[in-house]
C-alpha cells in the first residue's frame, strides 16, 4: 500500500548533552490506516541559521514498518552547552512523502506554552476578514530579528489556526532566554490582515504546567496612495434649484392653446420697439410701449385662453384673433414632431440625478495619517444623454474651476476621509448639453432624417420655418411668413416686421438657451467631502480601489464610498447626503 502521510508520537522532542530519546514514526495511507513493510529513511538535519546538532547521531538510517505501520528510532544527543540549547531536524521519509521533528538539545526546564491571538480592538468585521492565523514560534530569537513582511519558517511547524480552533500549542520550548512569536493573521486570498509579534521570556514560563500567552494582533490597513478613476452618483429627491425656472421658460412654448403662435407674436412685438432698460427685449411686449405698429398689432389680439382650442378664439369684432391666424400658419400636424408639451418634463428628467467622473492622486505626506490629494474632475453624465454622447468632458463645459488640491487624512482605521473642496460644476451647460442631445436631436433628426445637430437655435428656427404661407404662387416661410400675415392684416407694405421678426427670433432662442444659467452658481457652486473604504484586492499592502462595488465570492464587501455634497445655484443651494462612489487605481484593470 502506498504511504500516504508520515505521523510521529511527538510533534518536538528535548534530550539532554549526550543524552538520548525515543521517536516513533508511523507510515499511514490514504484513510489514515497504518501501513506494514514500507521502507522508511532518517536524517538529521542542521538548519542554516541554528546552532546545528553538535554531533546527534541516530539508531540507523533506515527501517522497515512493523506490524502497526511502526518503527521505533533512537536519537543520540552530542554536545551541548549548559542553558543553551543546540536545535536540528529528525527527517523521516518514504518515496516523496516528508516528516520532519524538531528536536532541541538542552539542560534546561522545559515547558508547553499555547499561544492564542486575538484583536484588542476587535470587530465583528475583523472576525469575517479572517480566514486563518499563522503562528510562528522562534526558540532563542526576539521579535527584533524577524521579518514580519517575509518570515523565513522557523524550526519548529508552523500552525495554521482557523477561528474555531484558535489557540496553538508548543511543548519543549526552554525556559531560559527569549523566544519571539509571530502571528500573521490572512484573508481568503492569503493577504496579511493583522500581525502581531512578542518577546516570550523563558524565565517567565514553567515546565510543570502549561501557559496560555495571548498575542496582540494589530489591525494592517493598505496605503491609500495612488491614482484612481472614481465614479461618482448624485440622486435629487427634489428638483435643483433652478430646474422649475428652467422649466417653465420652456413651457412657453406650449402653454397656451395658440403656441408656439402667441410666443413668437410677443417676441416679434416685443422687438418693435428695440431693447431699452425700461423694455428689455425678453418676448415680454410692454403694452403701448411698442409704438403704432405694436399697438396695432395688439388691438388685433385677444386675452390667452387656453382651455379652448386656438381656432376658437376671437377679437372684439368676432372675428379670428392675430395668435389664431398666426397658429394657422403651421400646418396641420406639422407641430407634432417637435412634441412641445413634453420638454419641461423631459428637461426635468435630465435633472434627476448626475453621474461624475474624476480622478483622484493622493499622495504621500509627512504625516502618517494625512495625505495630499488632488481631485479632478474628468467628464459628467445626466439621464437620457443620447447613446453618442454618454459623458461630457469638462473640458467642453468650459468650467473653470474643475479641479483642487488640498490635505487630508485617514481619520478612521481603513478609510480615507475626504477634507471639503469645490469646483466650478457649471451644471446648468451640462443640463443645456444634455437636453439638447437627448430631447432636441432626436426630434430634428425625425425631420430631417440624418441630422444629429444639438442646438437650442437650431431647434427654434426649424421649429417656426415650419410655418408656412403662399404669396403670389411662392411659399414662404418662417419670419418671411410671419411678415406677409401681419402686414397685410395691418394694411402695412410687406416688410413692416420683418427686422423685428429676426430680432424676436434672436430673443426667443436666447431666452430659452439662457433658461440653464439659473442651475449654475457664481463662481464655485460643487461642493464635496466624504469617505471610501481602502480595498487591497491582491494584499500587498496598496489600496487598489477606493470603496467596492460588491462583495467578493469569499470575502464580504468593504462598502462604498460616500460624498456629502452641496449645489449651488444662483437662487440658492440643494444638499446631498449619501452619495455612493467607488474609484479604482489607474493602472488596474477596470472592473
């Protein structure tokens, strides 16, 4: 039968000078069961950094199992130095299977000591963490002459101890001089977690019972220094200041039965009389303050009234009011395209939540629990962006504050704290970008198939050149459409409006493009601190990201990071509180 394993009656064994000691090696199959006949070798072994065997010899080199799979063998002590102990291995093989005993040579008491480690700031997430503790017992050695980060095995086996077998025994350990006992606790991945080392003091110890030692295990928490590609999520249970105003700027054009037909006449009126402080040109005509021919115009109006349709509106002299006439410049159906009743919401969609992408450098400072770092932001994102335009870069809004550098630290054990800092957002260029990817292409592409352009202005001068009027066997259209109904209702030569239409037209594109300004602040208007677990993926010690998406199959997650975060607009600011984010290092695969 085949010799699975090599057991042995003791794991260590002390003999004095000269003296001898008695090793029994059992040869064992694969189910443990013992295993006659098969050959089995003996060699001593002195190990490098030991005092050697001084001289052991043993009863033979070789021997067959007996009948329990057995064989008794004989180890004869050399010299050895009073209160010193000279250390070596017994090494008993079959074919590739090895077992190797340490043996001490030695005058002194001998004691058992049981080793237990522990957290002395235990958490319940330092219990899951753990997969095992490694417990490395070095005879006549201080924890000065170990490496922590490359233990070299010391003569003894060293133990591996699950959480529900925590405590490690050593018997013949010497109660003269020091011994060091290294613990390193490692996760599933086998990356160290915890380490602990303690001078053990043979003095201190008793051969005619056994001691219990607890070793201290400190915490390891990875560096936080590096370049990382963060993603950050803000989410607005309420609308941003500034998305109403936005809004109902673009709800003009459609809230009134005769729109866009009652905009375009105010912005045209409005436009009669030139721009003044008293009478900007905002589309909003000053009654007779818009000369003659704005007072003729207006007589021809009726007050708005949106619960009927345009059509059914009428002058004092019963006859189709001007916003009417002007309405029926749009053929039937030709305003359905442009879908103009459902742009506030969808402007108000676009302002649900934001996507952030940055990169965060920290850096290193003279100080153990502070770092420098850089925060830079990189492009942002906002809901229904088109497919082709899923990030806009900071360097297309223009903003000039996109990045800050200040110190901060790691207040918590395992977790980068953020110090506050700000930028230049510029979220409402962000919001004019993103609107008019998602909601204005999309319908001028409808029209003119092909076209992709995303453009408030754009977007309006098609809008009202699809009015239309005949003349004298020619279409005409847009403000050429607008002038010829208007003139002739007035009794002017053809002409009479048509610079103010153009100015209008100006006016009205804008007024609606400048709707987005009211979402951006006067100079810095994001701000932002918080914190992100430090997650070293490969445990060597370097934060690989910053914050987790998910937990792992075998280890729990750390959690992800999270901003406070404050939006200033120009009439007032919206707080944040719990944004999540997670930022992985640079030269990481992304994950």
């Amino acid at each position: 039968m085949e010799v699975a394993s090599i057991g042995a009656s003791s794991d260590t064994m002390a003999i004095p000078p000269f003296g001898s000691g008695l090793l029994v090696f059992y040869a064992l199959g694969p189910q443990g069961e013992a295993v006659p006949g098969a050959v089995m070798h003996f060699s001593i072994v002195d190990e490098a950094d030991t005092p050697g065997s001084g001289g052991a010899q043993l009863s033979f080199s070789s021997a067959l199992t007996d009948g329990d799979g057995a064989v008794a063998l004989q180890v004869i002590a050399g010299q050895g130095a009073s209160g010193q102990k000279l250390e070596f291995k017994v090494e008993a093989s079959t074919g590739e299977v090895l077992l190797p005993i340490p043996i001490f040579v030695t005058t002194s008491p001998l004691a058992t000591v049981e080793i237990t480690p522990v957290f002395p700031d235990q958490s319940p997430s330092d219990n899951d963490l753990v997969s095992k503790t490694y417990i490395y017992f070095y005879d006549s050695a201080s924890c000065a002459s170990v490496s922590r980060a490359h233990p070299v095995p010391p003569l003894r086996q060293v133990p591996s101890l699950s959480r529900d077998d925590p405590t490690a025994t050593f018997t013949s350990v010497a109660t003269v001089g020091v011994h060091a006992v290294l613990g390193l606790a490692v996760d599933a991945h086998e990356g160290v977690v915890a380490e602990g080392c303690m001078d053990l003091f043979g003095a201190s110890l008793s051969a005619d019972q056994p001691m219990r030692v607890l070793l201290p295990l400190t915490r390891l928490y990875p560096s936080p220094v590096g370049s990382f590609r963060a993603v950050s999520q803000f989410s607005f249970a309420a609308p941003l200041l500034g998305t109403v105003s936005a809004q109902n700027i673009w709800k003009e054009l459609s809230d009134d039965a005769c729109d866009p037909a009652r905009l375009w006449l105010d912005c045209t009126i409005d436009a009669l009389s030139g721009t003044s402080a008293e009478d900007p040109l905002d589309c909003q005509p000053v009654a007779g303050g818009e000369g003659d021919l704005g007072a003729s115009l207006a007589a021809l109006r009726a007050p708005p009234d949106a619960s009927t349709p345009c059509a059914s509106h009428f002058d004092a002299n019963g006859n189709p009011t001007l916003d009417a006439k002007v309405y029926a410049l749009f053929p039937t159906g030709s305003l359905d395209a442009f879908q103009l009743t459902t742009l506030p919401d969808e402007l108000g969609n676009a302002l649900t939540s934001l996507t952030v992408n940055s990169t965060l450098t920290v850096t290193a400072t003279d100080s153990k629990n502070a770092f420098n770092i850089e925060h830079d932001l990189t492009a942002l994102a906002l809901p229904n962006a088109a497919l082709h335009h899923p990030l806009i870069a900071m360097t297309a809004l223009a903003a000039p504050v996109s990045r800050d550098a200040f110190v901060s630290g790691e207040s918590e054990a395992g977790k980068l704290v953020i110090s506050p800092h700000s930028f230049t957002l510029e979220l409402g260029s962000a919001a004019r970008f993103t609107f008019a990817a998602s909601s204005l292409a999309p319908r001028l592409s409808s029209l003119a198939p092909g076209s992709d352009v995303a453009d408030v202005g754009v977007f309006i001068e098609a809008l009202l050149k699809s009015a239309t009027r005949s003349q004298d066997g020619t279409m005409l259209r847009g403000c050429d459409a607008l002038d010829s109904l208007l003139c002739a209702e007035v009794q002017q030569a053809p002409g009479c409006v048509s610079a103010a239409c153009l100015s209008g037209l100006q006016a009205l594109i804008q007024r609606l493009d400048a709707s987005f300004s009211a979402l951006d602040g006067r100079d810095l208007d994001f701000f932002l601190s918080g914190s992100a677990p430090i997650v070293d993926r490969d445990g060597d010690g370097q934060a690989d990201a910053l914050g987790s998406k998910a937990p792992s199959s075998s280890s729990p997650s750390p959690g992800l990071g999270l901003w406070s975060a404050t939006f200033k607009s120009r009439t007032g600011t919206t707080d944040v509180l719990g944004c999540p984010w997670t930022a992985d290092r640079e030269d990481a695969p992304i994950r």
